[in-house]
C-alpha cells in the first residue's frame, strides 16, 4: 500500500536470493478466474454441503434467527439485555424449536443431532440467546434428562421445557472451574428426615457465573459432594428450588449478581450459595447413584473416579455447540470482512489509475482466505462431530469407548474452533478498519461474547491436554510390550490400518510410509497422501518422544513424577492440537470426495490444500528439525501458498456466499454493498467535474509546465 | 493439569527420541529462587529504571489515573461514560496536567517528552479519557500548533488548552482513511470574499469517525484538498467553527454520532459533512502552505509530496503515545494475571496434596511470561522512542532525517506494542479464567477499547510496509552501485559501523562477522553478540531478497511492476515486524547496561535473553531454511525458553510489582489476594474438620477395606 511507482524508481541489486518462485512453479499453473477454462463454483450445490447432515434443522433455525424480534440489539443497557433474551427464550419455547432434543414421550424428538444444529444457528441472532438457551435447556434440562430418571423427567422436564421453571445449572465454583470433583459443596443425607441438606462451607465453595441464576431462574441443578453415612461418594447432582413465587431466594439461598460482563450481557450470571438447605432424598438426580431410604448408597458404576466422568460426559453437547456456534460465528465474520474487502479500494498501483480493491492485495489475503480455508475445515470437522455425537446420544453406537472418544473429539475440536473464532473476529474487524469498530457492523460485538468460549464447558488449555492424555495412553497401549525400533514397526503396520476411526482418533500405529522421498520430489506437497502423512507423523512422533522422555517418571517418588510431566505440559498440548488439526484436515478431505459437481471440487481442493499447507507452514520448524522437510521444499510451502491464495481470491465471494447467511443474519451495513456505492458516486462526481472542464489541476503538473 | 498419578501408571515405551534436554544442559544450572545465591530483584530501583526519562511527569499523571473520580466506572451507558469522560477532561485542562507541550508564552512547558510520558498513564485510568484528551490536545490542539502559525496560536490555543473549545480533528474521511492524500473533501479559495469555501462532494468524502463531532466539539481542523486559481495543491488543515454556543451544527454543516463501538464508549464520535462551508482565509493553518488575499499560493516547501509527508509527520505523536499506552496496558494485565496465577490452585500433582499454584504449571509459565518479556522490552523501546520524539520536537535534533527517522521508529514499533496488547489482555484473560471475563477485573475493557489502536493513527499493516518501504530505500542507497558479492561485503563492513543508528534503525550495512559458526557452539544461544547477530541477519537478509525479486520491477509496466511489489508485500511486513524486534531487543540489552543492581541484572538477563530467545523461535523455520542454526541447536531453542521461564518464574510477582501500579490503578478484586484469603479459609475450614473428628471418609478408601 505504499506508492510504488516512488518504490520502483529506487535502484535494488542483484543480490543472492533463493528463487523459491522458481521451486513452486513446478506445481502447476495458478488457474485465473477470468480464464475460460477457470472453475465455477457451484453456490447452491456447496450452500447444501455445508449445512450438513441436520440442514433442515439448521434451516429452521435460520429462519427464526431472521426474525428482528430474535436478534441483538446493540446499546441496550444489561437489564434491558436480559429482559430481551428471556424474552426471546419464551419464544423459542414457544416454537419449540429447542425441545428436539427431550424425549418424545414428552412433546420432543429424540434427535440430539438436529437439537445441537439448530441450538447453533442462534449465535447469529445473538450468542447471549444461544448461551441463555443452552443453559436453561442444554445444561438445567439436559442434567434433568441425562442424570434424573423416569420420575424426575415426568415431573421435572415438562415446566423446563415449556420454560416455566428457568433454571441454573450450579456446577462450577469460584475455587473450582476446571477440577470440577473437587467442589467444595456437599449435600448430606439426613436418615431422619428423608432429605438431603446443601451446604456451602467457605467462600471458595460459592456456585458462580451460572446463568439464569442471577435474576430469572427459579430452580438449580446443584453438584455437591454426595455424603450419607459419614461417607463421601464424590460429585452428584440434586435439583434444588431456589426462587419463590415472588421472585425472592429461598430461606438458606444466598446469591450475588456477577454484574457486568465482557459479553454476553443478555445473561443473567450470578453466584449461589447454601446454608444448610433441604430437599427431598429424591432431589437427587440419581441414574448413577441413589440414596435409599436408609441411607445406602449405590450406583451402576462401580469406581468412584468412572462414575464420575460417566456424569460429566453426558453433559458433552455443551462442547459440542460451541464448536458449532464458534464456527459459525467464524463463517459470518469472513461473510462480512470478505465482501467488504472485495469493494473496498485505498491506494492505487500508479499514480493516476483506480484504487485497488483491498483483498487483491497479497496481505490482505493472507489475512483473511487462510482463515476462511480454516472455517470450512473447522465445518466439515464439526458435521463429523455432531453425527458422532447423534450416534451416541441416540444410543445407535454407544459403548463406553465410542463415549470416551465422543469427549476427546470434544476436548480436541472446541479449543481450535473457540481460539479461531476470536483469532478470526479479530482480524476481520481489522480488516475493515475503523469501519470494523462499529457496533453496527457486528464483529467486535460477537468478539466480545464468544471470549468466554474460550474457557467455559471447559478451560481450552485443559481439554487439549485431555487430549494429549488420552494419545498417550492409546500410545502406551499399542506399545507397551514393544522395544526399540517400534516406530519403524508401525510404519510397516499403518499399510493394513489405514481406516479412519470412527473415534476420530487416527491411530498411532498409523505412520505412513517413507513420505519423506515423496515430500521432497516436486509438486508433492499438493498430493493429499503427502499432506496426510505430514500432519499425520507429527503428531505421532510428537507423541512417541514426550513418551520417551516421560518414561523414567514410573520409577520417581511423585513429585518428582509430577515434575518431569509439567517439564512436558506445552509440548504436550501442541501434540493435542495438532492432532486436532490432523481430524479438521481429515474431514476437510473427506468432504471433497463427497462434493458432486467438479468446479467446486477444485475449487474446495485448493482451498483443502491452503488449510493443509498452512498447518506445515505453521510447525514448519518441527518439519525441517525433524528432517521430514528440506530447505528447499520448506520454502517453497510458503510460495505456494502465496500462489493458493491467488487461486481462491476470485472465488472468494462464492466462498463466503455459500455459508448461507442472507442479510437478516450478517445485518452488517459494511456488508451490503454500500462501499460500492459510495464509491460509484465519487467516481461520477469526478467524470462530471472532469467533463464540466472545471476540475483544478494538480499543482504539480503546473511546476511541469 | 490432568490426574498424573493416573498418567504415570501407563507404561510408556523407550522409543526412539532426540533427547534435546541434554543440549540444553550445557547452558549452565537453573538458578533457584530458594538457592542461597539466587539473584534478588531491587523491586525499587527496577521500578524508577521502568519509569524512564520523565519519571516525574509519569508519577505526577499516575497520582492523577489513581483519584476515583477520574476513573472509568464499568456499565455506564453511553451517554453517561460520554459526559464523565468530558467532565474528567475539564479536570485535566484545571491541572494543567496536558498542557506540558504547549509554549512557555502561553502557560505550557514546551516539555514534549513529558507531555506524552503522563498523557500515556491516562490508559490506567479509562482509554476513553486517554484518547478523548489526546484529540482535543494531542490532534486537535497539536495540529493548531504544529500547522499553524504565531497568530493562530496566540487566538485560537488559549481556548482550547483550557477546554473553551473542544475540537475535533476531521482528517479521515468514509472512503479515505490510511491513503489520506486522496481525501475528497475541497477547500476553495473564493478570491473576491477573501474566504474559503470546505465542500464535502459525495458521501465517501464525509468525515468520520472524528472524536469530538457527535457532541461536544464546536470547533474542528479540518483538512482538505486546497484549491486556488483553479490549482489543488494537495491536503491542508483549515481552522473551522462547527458549533454554535447553543450546540447546534452551524449552517451548512451536517453530521451524525457514530453511536456504539466495540469500546472507547466515553467519546463522542461521528461524522461531519460540509456543504459550502466559508471560513476567513486566514482560517488556513498556514505554517507550510500560505495563500494571499490575491489567491497566490506559497509554501516554504517547494515539492508537495515532502510537503503533504511534512505536515502529516508533525502528527507523530499520536503514534507515540499509543505505544506507550499499549505498553502500559500490556504492564496491567500482567500485573493482574500474574499476580492472580501466583495465588490461584487448581489440580493436585498426588492425589491427597495440596493443589498447584497455577503459575508453577509449564503452560501457565509459557503464557504468561514470554508476553512479560516482551512487555519489559516495549517499555525500554518507548523509552528511546520517546527520548528521540522529544530530540525532535523541542529542537534539539530536528533534522529532516531525524524526522524520517522518528516517523519509521513510529510505523516500526506502534503496530507491534498494540498488537501485543491485544494479545496480552486476551491471554492474561484467559489465564483467569471465568474471573477474566467479569468487567470489574478489567482485562475485557481494556482490550476492547485498546482494539482500535491496532488500525488508528495508522493500520498497523500499513505502517509496517511503510517501514519497509524505508527499509528498501536505505537497502537500495547502500548498495546501488554494488553488484554480486555485496552481502560478504558488508559483512566485513559491519566491524567498523557497528554503532546504533539515533534514528533507531540498524544500518543494513551491519551484518556480523560469521556468528554462524558461534550459533552452534555450546552455549551461545544465551550470548547477546549471537542474539543481535540472528536478529541483525534475518532483517538484512529479508530486506536483500525481496530487494533481489524486486529488481525487475524497474524494466516493467506499471501494473506488472506492481504485481510483482504486491508478490512480495507479505514478506516485506514481515521483514518490517523483523525489524522492530531487532530494535526492541537493542533497546532491552541497552537497558541491561543501566541496571546497577546485580541481582536485577541477572533477572532481567533472563527475561531479555527469553525475548530474544522467543523471537528465534517465532522466527525458527527461517533461520533453519536459511542454513543459520543447525536443526540440533533450533531444537535447544525452545529447550532453553522453558529452562527461562523456570528461572524467572519465582521472580515474575516482583518484575510485574516493578511495574509500579497500585491497587487503585490496578482496580481488579483478583489481583488484592481475595483468593488466597478464600484458600485460606476452605483450608482452615477443612482442617478443622478433619479435627473434629467429623470428617466423612472418601468411597474409594471405604471400598479398599
């Protein structure tokens, strides 16, 4: 964007410079839209795919999504927010559009898939209606349903559903968010009485930032240490009244406004906290641990510690939304950056000619079309995860395993797709410049909502090291008896394993064999297999050599054990997220076999190729250090990406256009068409001037004469 | 942070790994905190040395941002923050606190340096307060100052210092903002009324965004293309009332509010539009382009390119001080994460012992830390900076390439400490958790009012190709008439020039004398020689490969020419960013040199050594591609980075109190030890319990007997 004509005139030399332009050459020509044999992206086709396996539901969302009455309105103070979204919550129940999920015993559908799509589509409206709405029904009800019984779900469920019982799901407090079995609230069982009494025992103890119970909600699943008999039995969940008639907190209920937040003010959070307050022994939600009369306790689950993360599990679907509602709030910042960017002009090549429309400078696709490639990745991922998700939740594949790699596919997709969203909001915003600011034009208002996302249903940092756990200990299990030279073994192995997991998880014996030579002859780096074998290496090799180093820990005192882990925390959760990454590129690539009509393929196949691409160019260190790349080869990822991003540029719009969303949903005035037309006027403005032969001259052309 | 008494007990096998632990023990012991001859921080003199050259006006500023009443208070609405915000200015304009840069003759101190080093402080206050001062000081005041001359000053700064007269500064307009030479708005001279006439010709020429226009501004400097005798000689300012004394627009102007942003509620942006608008001709600040009554033009510059770059360059100091306030933020929202993250627990190493201090987590360390060294390293940096704007302004050093000099150290360093800004308030965001997100902890306000920064007073891309830019320039005037070879050259060059630039630029002249070889012996990492040597090289090397793939560019069509400039763009921001870190990291090692305290300079060694250390990381692939670290040594890097944050660890609560901010300053509940009072009691709580004899017993230990 500096005057180039001024740059070119300044003599540069020939120095030494690598040609890397030369090495990305080899890879084909860079296809030009204006060219008659340019692929055309088929819009509508594409619109179809990504709306996915529940598009109907997504549909029907939207349409609800479009309605004035559903959306944010900017500027409202924070009670005149609440008020709106509680209000926009009885609508929803009304249209019962989010009871999909309940049994159809009780007016729902049993379809878990097509709850979390359209329970998604709401961040569009307005996240604080989205997060609102997955608490009263996603967290409160969903505790109800999940960890209640045929008695709790006749009686309870109903009011839930139809929203005349808002509730609070109390389960984090303000000393534990991430290490949720050690919460500091009990509930004892009092023989005598019949009832179990909630208590909170120190401040640290307080429930905190749990929506719906600052203002509206009337009743709270509460997580307590569960103790009968003078026995802890670990973290269970009891459904506790917490508001009377008159909108008052019960005798014994104490509870503080969280007051103002970063975003999501439609909200109402808030602190709970108990002292000495009774319910019923059948308040216990109690699928996996009863209370009898007498006191005794039992349970199905046997151990104390599965137990407890069978009842955290149920409670997935939050992860699951928002991976889905992240993503789709990364698709409307790109919707509304990239037409933005595709009529915004500012600076011009040569001193007199048309300003340059923004994005076809090389920066500003470079800032905006990888993230775009991201978005559909973190898409394609996600429609994964959701039928992955439906499996198991309609009972269609449900074994403990695919459970367990139900919640890893969680723990792995939401931190990248959360971190994305606000990476991608950010610089959308910026790319529209002070434009951007405005909260008109909807990007630093979303940005300031989905922040939280960040760190709730789970601290991103956390979950991918649950990831990394769960890799190392299906790392440990295919090796255990295996000596050196293990890794030479699995790459021989991966030839007859090839299949992808139905967890998601790729397994580690899958190395692939000697991509190495393939990745240095040329033009391979667009070869799929090579990408694969890539992404697919680094997370192994990552893997197998924290493995290595953690091994003496066995032998350690437990301190120590524990200090020679945390020596391994950060490499451990880049392991994680570059198997995330390795399941987004999975997906990605599976979706293109799955796309009919050949110009978007190619199209979907560049833009495959800018998300896989990218990822390497990202850990390209990893790549050289570890030999897996040369030099050359390594340089010439970056020059090809360069040429990629040249490639998808004129299809850009198509792009953005086929995530679906219509004006009602961007309601970005930058969005509109409105630069455009400022600018034809202008330039009207001055073919007139030019024409009335009024326009001044440039002082400088008269110092010329 | 998962259960690694769990994790241990998973065998791992003894594959194949690069153990990079043993090359990074050649670097010499960790040191202990508790070790007998651990370093001690002198916390005060590290302070006075982070309060720079105007400590004084830094600390008497800071005793103003401390009052309550100049502070911003969370969840006003935007009309309330807009007339608080302007009711603090009034107390400002009463102390006399903004007026240091004004002349003696008019009651100010002609104290440039000062001036912004207190107006920076400001940020800890409310950035509404800050950046509506510097509009009506900083811009609007400054341009009256700088553009204008002794009659302009004597009639029209009285008012305004005093706040009299708020103004606004309508430089950018809807179409125009970082290409500001190609404004629309006119300013015609009419000869016979002696007046000119400010025209707005379409909608794209609306100002916008001003601060001042919505609501309290009565006066604005306007700029506009200047026409006389049918001649446009290019951008100047005009002087023009825009209210009258009962707050209306007077005729002929328009305008509308900007309404909400995304932050920075307490000012009152908007538009302003002029429709034949007739100011005196004596309106024109006329300090570098005059026009007499007869409508003769003159201007003590003769080109009206360097005169349009001399007018704009007096403006710098808006860039100036977003630095330093970006920097100040980044210092606050480490003080608060760091302090939070040296109290907070969460997870247990055992299954029964206490629980971690999250700060003692790898992960935690390497959020946290590396962004403190880079937050120490922009505050020496602004120093220098700063120190080099006051040369300038009051004259000391006033050349015309001190000025080119003090605009590139601008473009180079105001992008990097609001990016980082950004980055920091997220991270250290995240690192507290849900408590981050609550407005009374700070850290979501003060980055959403500091995400502007990134793109006002220049969009930090455009800036940084700017610097760029003068890094060709001075590229090319080096080694015009060299040819092949020329890089050796310099290499040999370097040893007698090796002295840093006043103008903050590094000559590309220094490279240094083969330190690839030092690079990969033992130890050199941590040596500052090698350091600089990586740093100096990347920049140089960048700088001579896109000046080679430039080269043609002189033999080709404009628009060929410019594509092959916009190729390169994404490496020539790149080559920028290099650049400012090169001259961060100078700046940091300098200030080694003046800590006296040994036990301070060793601490901050190590922070100086983590942010050269965090930049070869950053920057691996390239030195790795570029044949300048051996994949052994690159590997040592990140090594060697976690063995830094272990040593400074234990000394991060000292290096974020040296900072100097109070609790009124800081004004977040988790930064005053609330939470270890809250552990306090649940562990008093618990002991007690245990002691009464009353505690319940855990199923797990019931089952094993």
């Amino acid at each position: 964007m500096v005057d180039t004509a001024q740059l070119f005139s300044t003599e540069v030399t020939d120095a030494v410079a690598e040609a890397d332009v030369d090495t990305a050459a080899d890879m084909g020509p860079i296809g030009s839209a204006d060219a008659p044999d340019a692929p055309v992206v088929n819009v509508g086709a594409l619109s179809r795919q990504l709306l996915g396996t529940w598009a109907e539901a997504r549909l029907a969302a939207r349409e609800l999504t479009a309605r004035p009455e559903m959306q944010r309105i900017e500027g409202l103070s924070m009670d005149e927010h609440r008020t709106r979204v509680f209000g926009q919550l009885k609508i929803l129940a009304a249209e019962g559009q989010v009871h999909r999920a309940f049994p159809r015993t009780l007016g729902g559908f049993d379809d878990h898939g097509g709850n979390i799509a359209g329970f998604e589509e709401l961040v569009t409206a307005d996240p604080s209606l989205q997060i609102k709405s997955g608490v009263q029904w996603g967290l409160f009800g969903a505790a109800v349903l999940h960890l209640g019984t045929a008695k709790h779900h006749d009686e309870l469920l109903p009011p839930i559903m139809d929203l005349r019982v808002p509730g609070a799901f109390a389960m984090t407090e303000i000393g534990h968010g991430s290490d949720v079995a050690r919460i500091g609230t009990t509930a004892t069982y009092d023989t005598e009485a019949g009832e179990f009494v909630l208590h909170t025992p120190f401040r640290a103890a307080c429930k905190d930032y749990l929506g719906n119970a600052a203002k509206d909600g009337v009743a709270a699943v509460v997580f307590a240490q569960l103790i009968s008999q003078g026995v802890s039995h670990g973290v269970h969940a009891f459904y506790v009244p917490i508001r009377g008639a008159d909108g008052a907190l019960l005798p014994g209920i104490g509870g503080e406004d969280d007051g103002l937040k970063g975003g999501l003010n439609g909200i109402d959070n808030g602190r709970l906290h108990f002292t000495n307050v009774r319910v019923p022994r059948t308040n216990l939600l109690n699928r996996y641990g009863d209370v009898a009369a007498d006191g005794t306790y039992s349970s199905p689950i046997a151990s104390p510690g599965r137990r407890f993360f069978t009842m955290l599990g149920t409670l997935v679907q939050g992860r699951v939304s928002l991976d889905g509602a992240a993503t789709a709030a990364s698709a409307l910042a790109l919707t509304i950056a990239i037409r933005y960017g595709s009529e915004r002009r500012q600076f011009t090549a040569g001193s007199d000619s048309d300003e340059e429309v923004i994005l076809d400078y090389q920066r500003h696709q470079r800032r905006l079309l990888p993230r775009l490639a991201t978005t559909y990745a973190h898409t394609f991922a996600h429609d994964e995860f959701l039928v992955k998700f439906d499996a198991v939740f309609s009972g269609a594949a449900d074994t403990d395993e695919d459970r367990q790699d139900l919640e890893t596919l969680a723990a792995a997709l939401k931190p990248l797709s959360t971190w994305h969203a606000l990476d991608t909001l950010q610089e959308a915003r910026e790319a529209c410049g002070g434009a951007g600011f405005m909260a008109a034009n909807r990007l630093v208002g979303l940005r300031a909502d989905l922040d939280i996302y960040a760190t709730f249903e789970g601290d991103n940092n956390v979950l991918l090291q649950l990831v990394a756990k769960r890799l190392l200990t299906d790392y440990s299990r295919s090796f255990a008896k295996a000596g050196f030279g293990v890794l030479a073994r699995s790459a021989v192995r991966q030839a007859r394993d090839r299949a992808y997991h139905g967890s998601g998880l790729r397994s580690l014996a899958q190395t692939v064999v000697d991509f190495r030579s393939t990745a240095r002859s040329v033009g391979a780096l667009r070869h799929p297999d090579v990408q694969r074998a890539l992404l697919t290496d680094r997370v192994e090799t990552m893997i197998a050599e924290v493995a290595a180093k953690l091994r003496p820990a066995t032998k350690l005192p437990t301190k120590q054990a524990a200090d020679l882990f945390n020596s391994q925390q950060n490499e451990l959760i880049e392991a994680a997220r570059a198997h995330a990454e390795l399941l987004q590129w999975e997906a990605f690539t599976r979706a293109l076999d799955a796309t009919a009509d050949a110009g978007t393929r190619q199209v979907l196949t560049w833009l495959r190729d800018l998300f896989g691409l990218g990822l390497v160019e990202k850990h390209l260190a990893w790549y050289l250090i570890h030999g897996r790349l040369s030099a050359q080869r390594a340089q010439a990822v970056t020059a090809y990406i360069d040429r990629l991003n040249a490639r998808i540029r004129p299809h850009a719009l198509d792009l953005v256009t086929a995530f679906g969303y219509s004006p009602e949903h961007l309601r970005a005035p930058i969005a509109t068409g409105i630069e455009r037309e400022r600018q034809n006027e202008a330039r009207d403005y001055n073919r007139n001037l030019r024409a009335s032969g009024t326009a001044p001259v440039a002082e400088k052309s008269t110092t010329k004469r």
